[in-house]
C-alpha cells in the first residue's frame, strides 16, 4: 500500500487509478474471449 501511495504523487492520482483497472480487468477479459471463441465455434457447428 505504501509503494501504491508513492507512485500515486510520483505519477499522478489517474494515471495510477487506470493502470491498477487495467490490471484487475485483464483477467475478466481473458475469459470474455474465450467465452466469445467459445460461442463461435457452436454456432459454426450448428450452421
């Protein structure tokens, strides 16, 4: 928590904010995409 705070008033407030929701969401978009090659490999199947 301490580093966090040092590279808010190193970087800035938004710059540190986005890059930490960057982090956390990359993992969910990992899974969308699969979930979406998922999705296209059925339908494919179907049609």
């Amino acid at each position: 928590m301490e580093q966090l705070l040092s590279y808010a008033s190193s970087y800035g407030f938004p710059m540190v904010v986005a890059a930490y929701l960057l982090v956390r969401i990359e993992g969910r978009l990992e899974n969308l995409a699969a979930s979406i090659n998922d999705l296209a490999k059925i339908l494919a199947e179907r049609l």
